[in-house]
C-alpha cells in the first residue's frame, strides 16, 4: 500500500508519471454488464481470467462496485473512488477521484480500472489496453459499457469459449491505437 500523499486538489503532484491503466470489463451483447448492484450472469471462467489478469495490481473501483463485492480483492492493492472519500473501508483506500485513485498506485502496472460503469467512463480516454469478456447474447440490465471508439482500438487477442450451459462468450484484448 501506498502513502505517497495526493496533492489536496485530489491531483497527482505536478510532474507525477501517471501509471499506465487498463480496463478489464464482461460486456453483454446489448452492452449490459450490470443488474440490480450485481453481474447478470454466473459464469465462473470470467471470474477466474479476471482474477489472473489483476493479481499483483491495483485495482481501481466505483463506490458501488466496491459494495458489490464481499470485501477486498487479495493479492491486489484495493482503490474505492468516491464522493465521501472521509469514509473509510477496511480492506481499501478510498480516494475522491480516478486521479487520486492513480496516484495512489503502488503496485507494478498496469492498474486495472474493474468498474462499473461510471469509473469506466471516465477511465476509458486514459486507458492503453481493454480486456473484455464479450458475451455472445445480450442480458437485462441497469448499467450498460460506456460507448467507445472502435477505431481507437486494436483487437490482439480473441479466444472464444462455450460454457456448459451454452453461453457463448470471448476473452478479446484490445490496445490503444490512437487517442488517449
Ligand atoms: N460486468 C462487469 O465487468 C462489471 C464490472 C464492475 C461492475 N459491474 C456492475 O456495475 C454495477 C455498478 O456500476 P455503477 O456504474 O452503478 O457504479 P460504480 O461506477 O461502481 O460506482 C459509482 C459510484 O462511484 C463513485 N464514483 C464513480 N466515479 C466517480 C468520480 N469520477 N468521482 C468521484 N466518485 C466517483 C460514486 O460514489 P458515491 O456515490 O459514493 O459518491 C458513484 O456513485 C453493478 O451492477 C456491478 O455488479 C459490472
């Protein structure tokens, strides 16, 4: 854990290298990603890529997410951004900002932005590299992936699966060819 301390603008000092961020996000077909403060689907293979992309690394989360989850990642160096940033979280640092947020960091990059939909939107112009679960078929929801540029990405990477009850979906890794 860091205590580099932010400047109080909630700025990474002047002259700070900003660490390199990714996002990593499951995406239905519609764009859904997200229902009633949960996932919409259970599909345990995302879990797992999700877990070994971002071990070692910060990740970096909306308030709700934080919430979302039954406490603390292990292994990773928990970032919760938030209006109320005087409240603590046990298991997290909790900062004002996505800039605070990357100040903060203080594992070996890239940090990881994991969501929701709100932090995504706001990670997405700084972000290098995209890792999506791109679900084969589209889900109800209440939070959807932010639009984005197609045209600012290259896909590198696709592996299609098929998971026991028949949902298809892909591991696709894209990176930033332009913009940002
Ligand atoms: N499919 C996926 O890969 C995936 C990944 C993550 C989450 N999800 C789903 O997405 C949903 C949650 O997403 P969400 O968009 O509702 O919420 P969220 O982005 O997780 O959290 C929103 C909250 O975070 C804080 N926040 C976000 N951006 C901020 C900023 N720039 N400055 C200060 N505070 C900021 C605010 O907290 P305060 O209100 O406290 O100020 C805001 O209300 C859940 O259903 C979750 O399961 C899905």
């Amino acid at each position: 854990m860091s205590d580099r301390p932010a400047s109080p603008t909630g700025q990474p000092p002047a002259g700070a290298p900003v660490p390199e961020l990714a996002i990593v996000a499951a995406v239905a077909s519609n764009g859904v990603i997200g229902v009633a403060g949960g996932l919409p689907w259970r599909l345990p293979d995302d879990l797992r890529r999700f877990r070994a992309l971002t071990r070692g690394h910060a990740v970096i989360m909306g308030r709700r997410t934080w919430e979302s989850l039954r406490g603390p990642l292990p292994d990773r160096q928990n970032i919760v951004v938030t209006s109320r940033a005087d409240r603590a979280s046990a298991g997290a640092e909790v900062v004002a900002t996505l800039a605070e947020a990357l100040a903060r960091v203080a594992m070996p990059p890239p940090a990881f932005c994991i969501g929701g939909a709100e932090l995504y939107r706001e990670a997405l112009p700084r972000a290098r590299a995209l890792h999506l679960t791109e679900i084969g078929r589209p889900f109800d929801g209440d939070v959807s992936f932010p639009a984005f540029a197609r045209d600012e990405w290259r896909e590198v990477a696709r592996e299609s699966h098929v998971a026991s009850d028949g949902l298809r979906y892909a591991f696709v890794d894209y990176v930033r060819v332009r913009g940002a």
